[in-house]
C-alpha cells in the first residue's frame, strides 16, 4: 500500500524540517510492508517555508511539495489529497499538522489499525491514553473538551470522541466518496465534516489515542470565535437534515398513518363484523403491515429498497413473518386491556397505541433495518447468515 503523509503548511519554516527529519529517520523505518512517502501542501508561505522544504526534498527523495494560494485548511487539504490521489497513486492518506502537535511515532499505531480493516483512524485526544497540554489556560481547556462534547451529542454520535482534531489516516476510497460534498468547507471546520459524512455513509472508523502537544514555533491559526460560530452552524444544520431526511422520520410517518388504518380497521372488524376484539387487533394488524411494507419500501428506506417484483413477493411473507412479533405484541396487550378493563373504545384505542408507541415501534424498526433492508450490519448475525448462504 502506498501511504502518503499530508502537512499542510504556512509560515511554518522553524517547524518542518524537525517533523520530517523525524517521520523519515524514526517512523518510516519501522513500517516494513508499504510505501510511505509525504506532500507538503504549502499556501505560498511568506518565511521561507517552500525553501526549507526544497532542501528537504533533495536530502530524502520521497518528498514533494504543491504550493498555491491560502485559502484554508479544508482547500488545502483537498488540493493535496487530489494530487496524492491522482499523481502519486496513494492507497491512503495520512492528515497531520506541521507544527509538532501530533506525534509522529503514533503513525505505527494508525496503520496497524488500517491493516485491521478500518478505513478511517482517527486520533483522540478525549479517551483513554489520550490528552490535551498540561498548560492550557482553563478556558481554552474548557473550549476543547466541551466544544468536542457539544459536537457528539448534537450530532448523535457518541462513539467517536475526537471530531475536532486532525490526526488521521483514510483510505481513497473515503475521500473519492466524500470529495464533492467536502468543496464548500475551507477551514477547520473541514475535519468535522469529512468525518460526519464518512460515518453517515457507512466507513469503519478506529481510534488512536495520544497526547497532543502545544506547539512551541509560531501561533494558531485558529480564530476562536469564528470557528465556534462555524462548528454551531454545521453541526446543528446537519443534526436538522439528517433528522428531516432520517429513514426513522420517514418509517415514523408511515407507521402514524399505518396507525391511524390500525385503529379503523380494529372499530371496523370490532364494530362492523362483531369479531372478538384479539381478532379484531390482529387483522387490523395486518392491514397496517401491507400499507407499512410498501411505503416503506419505497419511501422510508428507499436507500436499500427492493425493486425486483419477484423479490418483492418473496420479501414480503418475510416482512410478515418479522412483524409477527408485532402481531403478538397487539393481539396479547388489546386482549388483555379489553379482558381486564372492558371492552370498549377507550380501552381497545389507549391499548392499541400504548402496544404500539412503547413496544411496536421499537421492535419494529429494529427488525427492518437488520432484517429486511439490512441497513444495520451486526456481526454475529452477519457471520450467521453467512454460514447459511
């Protein structure tokens, strides 16, 4: 595998040739089974940063450096994976800062994770084995750790616990995905959104824990207060879309109205034909689960949806053998509400939606995504059905 190490860099001439130095004489050495090489992205920086880096390249001969204008983080970062991509046929891409906050010799640990499987690795600060310096000023370390924390819980992902850092390595296969969506953010805030769509669309992410340095040459780029509004702006914008475009929303709706042809079916078989009401429950059951199963299909989970008319009809006693549980469910809390309670309106209606909203529901989406459109892979389930074909 070809691996090529991505600093960006501007004004960071005291800083560079100590990074180098140490990627080429103490880590590379070590990693035995790829090619590693490094693309120093520098933004035309005005003290001499270019020039240092030329010396370097002559001195090692895996170097190359892509000059251009300043125009943030994200672009150059951009700008260097499509020429690492393209013109040095990288299999994957390590981002690291110039300025000697991130450990090079945690590199080891980041491609051991890749060779594992994951296609992300990220570095954190925030877990076990991790940290921030000692010698920040409390506000700063109050800045970083809750500004992180506001990041996972608004966007529901808790498992990660650094989004805000730049340590990382990919493998071209994330970038290529999340290219197009990516040319809109130039500044930090690129790291949290390369990161969110690379979760949202499926790729396995490892984590790496280290000690993160305060740099000692030259200053922060970083603007505090522009950077809050613009980590607020996309975190909240992207927590609303995913909830108004989320297949759970859609399932909700459909399985409201699938409620609401429920609760007249149940008065209509109840009132209408005189059936018990456990009957009753179950047939209205399963007049919610044809409407449920189509427009889920085709709407809900239109992502994974099963267009093939043969598969359709194979699906769907698979969809009704799922949801017997949902029958069950129903059928055993109406029967017994009406039993105990009367069997009237009120208790038929209260124990049908409390069979639905507090059991139902949960039951249900759970079975759809790991059954029948699959958008849920479980380990042990998947080697399962591996095993049976």
């Amino acid at each position: 595998m070809k691996i090529i190490v991505i600093i960006p860099t501007y004004n960071e001439k005291g800083n560079i040739e100590k990074l180098i130095a140490s990627l080429e004489e103490e880590v590379f050495p070590k990693i035995k089974n790829h090619k590693m090489s490094i693309l120093v992205v520098d933004d035309n920086s005005p003290d001499g940063t270019g020039e240092e880096v030329n010396k370097l390249i002559n001195k090692y001969g895996n170097i190359k450096m892509l000059s251009g204008e300043k125009r943030g983080l994200g672009a150059a970062y951009i700008r260097g994976m499509s020429y690492a991509v393209d013109k040095m046929n990288a299999d994957a891409m390590f981002e690291m800062d110039a300025d000697l906050s991130h450990p090079p010799k945690k590199i080891i640990e980041f491609v051991e994770k890749m060779e594992d499987g994951f296609d992300i690795v990220i570095g954190t600060r925030y877990s076990a084995g991790g940290s921030i310096p000692e010698n920040w000023p409390i506000h700063r370390k109050i800045f970083s750790i809750f500004g992180n924390l506001l990041v996972r819980v608004i966007l529901l992902r808790l498992h990660i616990h650094d989004w805000t850092g730049g340590f990382r390595v990919l493998k071209k296969e994330v970038f290529l995905k999340e290219k197009k969506e990516l040319l809109n953010y130039n500044g930090y805030i690129f790291q949290i959104s390369f990161l969110h769509k690379a979760v949202r669309d499926g790729f396995k992410v490892a984590e790496v824990p280290f000690y993160f340095s305060d740099r000692t040459l030259g200053r922060s780029k970083i603007a505090p207060l522009n950077y809050i509004a613009d980590v607020l702006r996309y975190v909240i914008g992207a927590r609303i879309y995913e909830s108004l475009h989320s297949p759970f929303l859609k399932y909700a709706i459909t399985g409201f109205i699938g409620y609401m042809i429920n609760a007249f079916a149940l008065e209509l078989f109840s009132q209408g034909f005189s059936l018990n009401s456990g009957i009753a429950a179950m047939l209205g059951a399963e007049c919610s689960i044809i409407w449920n199963f189509f427009v889920n299909n085709f709407w809900a989970f239109n992502e994974h949806k099963i267009t093939n008319p043969l598969r359709v009809l194979l699906k769907f006693p698979q969809f009704n053998l799922v949801s017997i549980g949902s029958l069950g469910i129903i059928t055993t809390i109406v029967f017994l509400a009406t039993h105990l309670l009367g069997d009237t309106i009120v208790v038929r209606q209260v124990s049908l939606a409390i069979a639905i909203g507090f059991f139902v529901i949960p039951y249900s989406y759970s079975m759809y995504n790991i059954f029948i459109w699959k958008r849920w892979h479980i380990s042990f389930l998947s080697k399962l059905q591996e095993k049976l074909g």
